[in-house]
C-alpha cells in the first residue's frame, strides 16, 4: 500500500526506499517482491524512464529467479488486448463506444499508465483501452446491454486510468461496477464515485 501510493504520487525517490526497506525485510517473500519490483518499474516507466525500468525488471526477475504475473480478468477471462473470444468485434465496438461516451463526457487519458514504449501502430489511448477490465467490462455490456450491475475480478491492480474510466462509465451508464482486484474491491456507483475513495 505504501509503495502503491508513492507511485500514485510520482514520487520515485520514496517509491524506491520503500522497496528497498521491503527487500530488507522480508528478503523470502519472492512473490511480492517480484510486485514491488514491477511496480517500481512502472513507477520508473511513468516518470518517462523506460530503459532504467527495463533493465530494473529483467534484472529483478533474474534476482529472485520468479516471473512476472500476466495480467488477467475475468467475468470470463480475457488478458490485455485480448482477440480470444468468439464475440470480440462486438466486444471492441463496445469497449469504443463507452470510451467515446467518456471523451465526451470529459475523460482524458492519462498516459503515466502506460508503462512501456509504445509500438508503431500504438497510441497511449489504445494501449489503456486494451486493459483487461475493460475488455471484460466490454463484455458484460454486450451480454446484457441495459445491465444494472457488473461484477469483474482482476488478479493484479488497476490502473489509475481504468479506475478513472469505471468511475466514468458507472455515471454516464448508470449502473454499479465492482471490481475485485489484487488489493481490495472497488465498488464503482452511479454517481461516479468509488468506494475507495480514490486511494488504492
């Protein structure tokens, strides 16, 4: 939690004492280690440091000898990006939709989300609209257009855009969103707001 809100911050220098206190302390817990590392690297990607975030990642992942955790989400399970499932036009065009009812409802994109370099066919919008949540979000809206209530579970934490954007979704379609990631549950409502309170 305390390195999740350096991060939410931007604060690098605090980002990195902290993990290097997590280090200290708890040298076997590998696993959460390896989420520290990964989310110092973001932190790393977010101030525009991409090849120091790089090389901190492989050099972490070689360390503590485990691998990164893919990113998954499931209502039924897609991954970032996902193309998988039989419904995925309808499930894109959906997921285009609700983000042009964002754009025009004020939403603007926060690119320190993104936490590579982007491809040549990228843009900072498409990869964050490529999260997995959304995808599954996506999804529920093309099973049941008119639904009052979505229930995701996330295996890592989301992103501060995502979060934004479930926030957005909730209010301008006026229904209720929990997501259930790897630190809490988000219960997403009507009026925009998030139980959290925007601290995650």
């Amino acid at each position: 939690s305390l390195l999740s809100g350096a991060r939410n911050n931007r604060n690098r220098n605090l980002s990195e004492m902290i993990y290097n206190r997590i280090k200290f302390l708890f040298p076997n817990e590998k696993d959460h280690l390896m989420s520290g590392a990964i989310l110092l690297s973001n932190i790393y990607s977010s101030v525009g440091q991409h090849e120091l975030a790089r090389t901190f990642r492989y050099n972490q992942i070689k360390e503590l000898e485990t691998n990164v955790k893919l990113g998954l989400t499931w209502t039924e399970e897609f991954t970032a990006h996902d193309y998988s499932h039989p419904k995925s036009s309808e499930i894109y065009s959906e997921l285009q939709r609700f983000t042009s009812e964002a754009i025009a409802h004020g939403y603007e994109y926060d690119s320190s989300w993104v936490t590579r370099q982007l491809k040549e066919e990228e843009t900072n919008l498409s990869v964050l609209c490529g999260h997995s949540e959304r995808i599954a979000i996506a999804y529920n809206f093309v099973e049941e257009p008119d639904t009052k209530f979505i229930q995701v579970t996330k295996n890592l934490r989301i992103c501060g855009d995502c979060h934004q954007m479930t926030k957005m979704i909730t209010k301008i379609r006026q229904c209720h969103i929990i997501v259930s990631d790897a630190n809490r549950i988000h219960h997403f409502h009507p009026n925009g707001q998030c139980s959290c309170q925007d601290h995650f």
